[in-house]
C-alpha cells in the first residue's frame, strides 16, 4: 500500500462501497444472512493478516476495551442489518443516502454524549439533511414510486441504519486511536459476526443451503465493499484529510444511484433526487462545521 496513490485508492474504494447496494439486491436470502456473510467473510480475509503482522496490537486489549469493541460490533450490526433489510422497502437512491447520514447523527451524539460544542452552521446541515429527508418521501406518500406503500418504511429502516453506523464511530472513536486498523476491525467485525449470528438463530433463518451464486455474492460483498471499500478508506485516513474522506463517502450515493439506474433498470423520482441532493449538502455542512468548529 506504500507505492499506492492516496487519491486514487479513496476513489476505487467510493467505487467499491457503492457495489454494495447492488449486490444486497441480487441477493436472494434473507437480509440478516447476507449482513452476518458478508461481516464474516470480510473478518476471514483480514484476520490472518493482523494476527501475522499485529499480536501485539492484540495483546493491548485490556477488558474495558473488549467490552467497547463489543458494544461497537453490536452496533455495527444494526446498521448493517437494518439498511440491509432498508433495500427491500425503497429505493437504493433513497436507502443509500439516508443511511449516509451518519455525519449528522455523530453531531447531535457528541452533543449530547461528548459536550461537544454544536455550532449554528452544525444546526443548519442537520436541518437541511431532515428537509431533504421529508422531501424523499413526498413522492412515497403522494404514490409516485415503484415503492409507494413501502418506501416510507425502508427510508426509516435506512435512517436507523444511519443512526448505528453513528454509535458505531462514537462508540469506537477512542479505541481507534489508541489501536492499530486491523486488530480493531478484527475484533469488531467479531463481535458483529456474533450479534447478526444470535439475530439470525433467533429469528428461525437458515444458514446454510444457499446455491453457488448466493455464496459468491456473499463473497463479493466481503471483497469489494468489505476490503477494497471500508478498510481501504479507514487506510487513507491516515493519508488524506478526514474531511476529505468524508465528503468523498458521498459519492456513494452518487455512484449507488447510477449502478441501480444501470444494473437494477431503477430509475428514482424527481423528489428523491432532489430530497438526496438536499440530504448531502446537509451532510457536508455538517461534516465542515464539525471540522472547523464554526
């Protein structure tokens, strides 16, 4: 990764996680199972490579620190389960970019969690990333979509999924900082492996017996989105500006929206393009605002 462009391996990887929509539709099992294949296989794939080059890092893990990891896992499996499920109630435009609002909820969580400061520009990306929200619905309620009926419910299920994926940083931050990525991820993706696992016992659903092309679109999710996409974007953070980074996550959206228009022949309402468009410049000024505390 040494020899690798910085700028180039963010973009391949926006490109990478924007597959991942695409790929949960094409699945046939049940969401839970797809969210607990995918999270294993990813932990299959990077465990031996951090137990080769990190023990150490390992051995770092004290309890408290096994039971933040735990709790980080937990919630990673929410959001994964949840926007997961999302897919088959809305859109991949509209699940994709509600779930992407995660910046906004980790403002009002450090807010009320952390003390941390929230600033009248923090104020306006939050309302402007819930206006553009109402906005995707108005054409759920008015009947305008191929997912009218459903959508406002897969648009919850999406903004839950957001609301995870936002414990998921606030609950880990301090940990990653004081761990390398891999152990990190290792242990949580462990710990969210268990949790999608207990969900899926729990639920009645089956685990095995799925046809060659269910277990390579597992894989698939492991291998682009899992490795090339989110891993390879928690690598750049060590290279590239976290604002950066942050604004790059939203081509996601972008990029998951013209796969599905391509791949799924799912084309999206004008009002969810203009309430997306409204949701992500929500976003990046609430990502700005939290960079330079204005």
């Amino acid at each position: 990764m040494s020899r690798v462009s910085p700028p180039l391996a963010l973009a391949l990887s926006i490109l990478a996680i924007s597959t991942s929509a695409i790929l949960v539709r094409w699945s046939a099992a049940p969401s839970v199972v797809v969210a607990f294949y995918r999270v294993l296989f990813t932990l299959l794939l990077l465990a031996p490579l951090a137990l080769a080059r990190h023990r150490a890092d390992f051995r770092a893990f004290s309890a408290p620190d096994v039971g933040v990891a735990a709790v980080t896992g937990v919630a990673l499996a929410v959001h994964f389960a949840a926007w997961f499920e999302s897919l088959n109630w809305t859109s991949v435009a509209a699940s994709v970019t509600l779930v992407q609002t995660q910046p906004v909820f980790v403002a009002v969580g450090a807010y009320l969690l952390l003390d941390e400061r929230i600033t009248v520009h923090t104020v306006g990306g939050i309302v402007l990333a819930v206006a553009g929200a109402i906005v995707m619905s108005v054409s759920d309620l008015l009947g305008g979509t191929a997912f009218a009926g459903t959508a406002l419910y897969g648009n919850a299920l999406a903004l839950v999924g957001g609301v995870m994926a936002a414990c998921y940083v606030l609950a880990g931050r301090s940990l990653r900082q004081r761990i390398a990525l891999l152990p990190y991820v290792s242990v949580v993706y462990g710990a969210c492996a268990l949790t999608l696992f207990a969900v899926a016992l729990a639920g009645g659903e089956t685990l095995t017996g799925y046809p060659a092309r269910e277990w390579a679109l597992f894989l698939a999710m492991a291998v682009g989105p899992g490795v090339f996409g989110h891993t390879v974007v928690n690598w750049a953070l060590a290279h590239v500006e976290s604002s950066v980074v942050s604004v790059s996550l939203l081509g996601e959206p972008v990029g998951a929206t013209l796969l599905a228009l391509v791949l799924l022949a799912e084309v999206p309402g004008v009002a969810t393009v203009l309430g997306g468009a409204i949701v992500l410049c929500g976003i990046v000024v609430t990502a700005r605002a939290q960079r330079l505390g204005t």
